[in-house]
C-alpha cells in the first residue's frame, strides 16, 4: 500500500538572515560560507512561535488538498525546536487548523522527522481502514537554540514549517528508517539541566560536551562523514525492497544541510546533480523541514510532476537516517 500527496502547504517567516549578516558577529565571510556549504541566506522566526509557523503550513496544505479538516483522522508533527515539552504541538496544530477528529501527536527524529513522520503515517494508514486523511507537520525554529557565536554552526540553520495531507493509494512506496545512538553526543541541545544538577551532587558527567541549555552542539566533521555515507545508505535500504535503482528515481528530494553533503551523496549513489532537488541556497538546514519545503517548492514550481518517482532521503541528530521512495 502506497501513499498519495494530496496537498503541501509550508510557512517561512520574512526576516532574512543573508551570509554578510554574520559578519557583524563572527569572524566568517560569505565566500566561506557558499563554498563550504552552498548556503546564501535563511529565514529567521521573529515574533512567530513554532505552533503557529507549522500551523499555517498545515492550513495551507489542507487547503490545496481540498479537503474539509473535520475528515483528517491523525495529525503528527515533527520539531526538534518546539515551544513546549507539553502539550504536544501536534494538539495546538489541531485547535488552529479545526481538525477535531484527528488524534495528535509529535515525533523527534531531527532532520529525518518528515520521513519517520510519513513513513509512520503510512503504517497507520494501511492499518485502520476507518483513516482517511492524514496531516503531517514539520516546524522549526533552529534560530533560537544555534549558539550564535559558533561560527561553525550558526550560519547553516534556518526556520520554517512545511506540511503534508496524505492519503492511501495503490502507488508505488518502499521505505527505510535507521538510527545509530552512539552518536547522540555529536549533534545535540539540552532542555533541561538534570547534568549539571546531578553532576553536582554525584559527580556525574554525561559525556554531552556543551553543558549550557538550549545551545545547538555540533561535531561538524564527524555529522559531514556520517551523512555522506547515510544518505545513500537510506536510499539503498528502501530502494532494495522493491528492487529500484537509482536511475528508477526521477527525483531525489535529500535532506538540505550541505551542498557538499548532496554532491558526495549523488556521486556515491552514481546519480546526476540534476536530479537532486537543492533548496538551502536560499533556506539553510531547516532540520525536520527541509525535506517537505523542498518537496512544496518543488511541487508549486512544476518541476516535480504528478507519476514521477521520488526518493527522499534524510539524515540528522540522534543519528537518525531515512529513506522513503514513491510515485507522486
Ligand atoms: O542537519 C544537521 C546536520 N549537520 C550537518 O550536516 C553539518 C555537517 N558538517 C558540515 O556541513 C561541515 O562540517 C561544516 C559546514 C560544519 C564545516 O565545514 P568544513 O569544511 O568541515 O570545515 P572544518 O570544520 O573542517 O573547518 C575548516 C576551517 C577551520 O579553521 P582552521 O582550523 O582550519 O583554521 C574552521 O575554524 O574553517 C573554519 N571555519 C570557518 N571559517 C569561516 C568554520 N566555520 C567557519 C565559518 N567561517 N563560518
């Protein structure tokens, strides 16, 4: 059983952060920063909470889906950035977008949030025959926990949101999630600091190098060589179920956090540029968004058209990879 895109919709708050920006705060250049990571500018949250970008993404994507919100059964979210521990976002989305039939939650995956999030929606889908439409929510504000004095790390993360409205189908769909927690301590933020509180008392140190709460920790080389080796590793793990090759794909939509990333990935995959869809140009890494704002954009621009085969394929914290192929 596959899945049918019905209907995308995403949300991008007007600040722009353009790379002359980081000037001013560290000591970086625009020229470093498009050569090392293809990145020109992103979208920084103001005043928006992180509920409201993800549900205006939603409220758009049900509207070109064209479906009435009482008839979505199941909303999932995916943030790495959210504004509560609880309630879930995924039940403020529902009160915003008037989905009240829908049973709500949220899912952290990082950057691989929209596929374990689509891929879980599909389950559901194949499961309960009395589910019809599902919502599926990515929204993030990386902005208010990058460590603006990283110059590292700072300049990659945008925010957004980006939605989905699926329904079941007959198409084509093959899938793969992944993770690898003995990386957890290379790309990481705390919410809480239990560390240092039990470090005072028990002398405890949790091995997480940056102590300070809410600040973006990356161990920037060691996340660039794992995800050049786990983008094409998701797409194989899926691809190989239902025997697809690489010249199968008409479109492989990668998770947008290096434009080197991407490259090394399509050769490894022995694929062409040209068939990877490259937004962080003007986005940055988005996290769990950049894979459903590219699919959008691509969607909206007309370049990626209704029966094309398409590979998403993602990678991020925890370490988490993952891949979902099928037919738009
Ligand atoms: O979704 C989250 C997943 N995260 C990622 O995918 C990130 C993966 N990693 C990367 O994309 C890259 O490793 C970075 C973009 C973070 C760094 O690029 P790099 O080519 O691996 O640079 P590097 O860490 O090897 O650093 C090279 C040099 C260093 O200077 P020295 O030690 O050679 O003097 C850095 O201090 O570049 C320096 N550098 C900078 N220089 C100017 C690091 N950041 C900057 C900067 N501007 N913004």
């Amino acid at each position: 059983m596959g899945i049918n895109i019905l209907g995308t919709g995403c949300y991008l708050p007007e600040q722009k952060l353009t790379n002359d920006d980081f000037t001013r705060f560290v000591d970086t250049s625009d020229e470093w920063i498009r050569t090392r990571t293809g990145i020109k500018e992103r979208r920084m949250a103001g005043w928006e909470p992180v509920w409201y970008m993800g549900s205006e993404a939603a409220k758009r994507a049900i509207s070109k889906a064209g479906i009435a919100p009482e008839d979505i059964g199941l909303i999932i979210v995916a943030s790495a950035t959210g504004d509560f521990h609880t309630p879930s976002m995924s039940c403020v989305v529902q009160n915003e977008t008037g989905a009240v039939n829908a049973a709500a939650f949220d899912m952290n995956a990082a950057c691989s949030g929209f596929v374990y999030m689509l891929d879980t929606a599909r389950r559901f889908l194949e499961t309960d025959n009395s589910l019809r439409y599902v919502l599926v929510v990515a929204a993030e504000a990386l902005s208010r926990f990058v460590d603006f004095s990283d110059r590292s790390s700072c300049i990659l993360f945008g925010d957004g949101a980006a939605a989905v409205v699926i329904e079941r189908s007959d198409k084509l769909y093959t899938s793969a999630l992944g993770a690898d927690g003995s990386g957890a301590r290379l790309l990481y933020a705390r919410s809480v600091n239990i560390a240092e509180e039990v470090k005072v008392e028990h002398e405890f140190d949790d091995g997480f190098p940056e102590k300070r709460l809410h600040k973006l920790y990356q161990d920037g080389r060691e996340v660039y060589k794992f995800a050049t080796k786990a983008l094409p590793k998701a797409f194989h793990l899926a691809a190989d179920k239902a025997g697809i090759t690489p010249e199968d794909i008409d479109w492989f939509v990668p998770h947008q956090a290096n434009v080197r990333i991407i490259e090394t990935a399509a050769k490894n995959l022995g694929a062409p540029m040209d068939k990877f869809i490259v937004t962080l140009d003007h986005y940055g890494n988005t996290s769990s968004v950049s894979i459903p704002l590219a699919l959008h954009e691509s969607i909206e621009k007309g370049v990626i058209k209704r029966g094309q085969k398409l590979a998403l394929i993602g990678f991020g914290a925890g370490l988490t990879y993952a891949g979902a192929i099928f037919e738009y």
